[in-house]
C-alpha cells in the first residue's frame, strides 16, 4: 500500500514525534485507523523499532491498538493501527475521583513486573552528557546532580518508553497503551518517573490551563508513600531529568514559560 491508497483521509491528528499522524477510513472495510508516518528518512528505523513494539505487546489487563499493516509511503515508513476512540487518563483524572485514578495506575504499572538489576550506570552518564550539550550553561548544575548518582542501582524491567497521561486511553472500562517508544534504558523508573512529573507539573494539561492540582495531589502521595529510601533517591533525580529532556524540544515561548516556572517549583519539592 502506497500513501493512502485504498484509504480515505478523514482529519489529521496531532502527535509529538514529530511523525505524519492522520485517521482515515477503510474503503475496503470502512475501519476507522491510524495511520503514523515517519518525519523523514532517517527515523524510518525508530519508527519500525515503536511499531514492532507496539505489534509485540501482550499483557492480560492492559490493550493497545491493534497494527493492521504496514509498509512504505514513498520512503517513509508508515503503519496502520485500530482507532480508539476513549478518553485520555487526563481527562480521566479531571472528571473522576482520585481512587479510580489510582487503580488505573496501578494496574498499567502492572507491565513493569519482574525487575532485574543491570549495570545501568553507562547508560545514564552519556545520556546526561549528551543532554548537557544540548542545554544552555545555567541548566548544567542540575544535570551535574543529576549525574552524580549510582545509576547501577537502577533496576530494568519492560519499558513502555513514552508513558504519560495522553498516551493512556479509557474506553468501555478497559485500558489502552499507545504511542510506544524505544527508550535508551528500559526501566519502569524511566516510565513512572514521567507519569510523577506530570502529577507534578501538570503538563498533560497545558494546552487547556485546567490542572486538577488538588486531585493530582492526592494521586501523587498515594504513590509516595509507598516509596522506599533506595526509590525516593532515585525518584529524586530522574523526576528533574525528565524535565529537563523536554527542554531542548520547547521551541515556543508559550512551553518555555510553562517549563521552567515549573521546573523552579518541581526543584523545591524534591
């Protein structure tokens, strides 16, 4: 199949890849799917890496899309997945009590099981050392923190890769994970320490300014809670990076001044 041969373009979507994501109809079947197409050439093997990912993932509680097919559009790489029509866990959250909330996570935390410990501690140091290249000079005494850590500790496990409210998806009481992402180290601290950063900054919300900050809150202890020392230490860290490796992608003002408010925020509450 070749560009949207045999398909019919129904809208475009918006994703954060920077992929061609659109929704389009079967001819054939009248199936509602999406189409994601890679930005260029050269994430074609990224690309491929999420849909194989994506097509492999088998858990008893928790879905994703179904991949139907894929192929070549010219030389971008595309594939073709089941459209869900739900609501993201930020809306989830907003509209519903925080225990719901938290029995969701709960359960998607679930693909993490059966942690292993690796030497991690590579890994981590060159991707901080790559990051500080990329950001500006005030920011390098908090990447310095952050490198100044035994990463060794880090545990592995299953990674989903881009684990955030929006990529959680409700619908008819079942729990749908899409968008995945290879990630440099596979370790649910990788996956929760992002999901943490949005209870904290809000940034699953930012496009509408309605963090529900009280319910966040309650989310977010419940979790803390729970935290041993080893956790927290870790926690302490990863929580700031993950802010940080957004910062060289904020392009436009409206992100940067909500970036780095909360980041002032975040640092004084860790």
């Amino acid at each position: 199949m070749s560009g949207y041969a045999n398909m019919e373009l129904v809208k475009e979507l918006q994703g954060h890849s920077g992929c061609h994501i659109s929704l389009a109809k079967s001819d054939t079947e009248g199936l509602l799917l999406v189409r994601k197409i890679s930005r260029d050439k050269n994430y074609n093997f990224r690309l491929e890496q999420q849909f194989h990912k994506q097509k492999e993932f088998n858990h008893p509680k928790i879905n994703t899309p179904k991949v139907y097919s894929s192929g070549f559009a010219g030389d971008l790489f595309y594939f073709d997945m089941e459209y869900i029509e739900g609501r993201s866990l930020q809306d989830f959250i907003t509209t519903n009590h925080p225990e719901d909330s938290i029995k969701i996570l709960k359960s998607v935390f679930r693909i993490h099981e059966g942690n292993e410990p690796i030497q991690s501690n590579t890994l981590m140091q060159s991707k901080i050392k790559k990051l500080k290249s990329r950001l500006h000079d005030d920011m390098h005494s908090f990447l310095d923190y952050c490198a100044d850590f035994d990463w060794s500790i880090l545990p592995s496990s299953y990674c989903h890769g881009d684990l955030s409210f929006e990529n959680i998806i409700i619908k008819n009481n079942k729990i749908y994970l899409i968008d995945f992402l290879d990630s440099f180290l596979s370790s649910s601290f990788i996956d929760k320490s992002k999901l943490f950063l949005d209870l904290m900054t809000g940034w699953s919300w930012r496009k509408n300014n309605n963090v529900p900050l009280i319910k966040n809150i309650i989310i977010l202890k419940q979790f803390q809670d729970s935290w041993s020392h080893q956790d927290k230490e870790i926690y302490k860290r990863l929580i700031p990076f993950q802010l940080l490796r957004i910062l060289p992608y904020s392009t436009t003002p409206v992100i940067k001044d909500f970036l780095l408010p909360n980041f002032r925020q975040l640092l004084k509450h860790l």
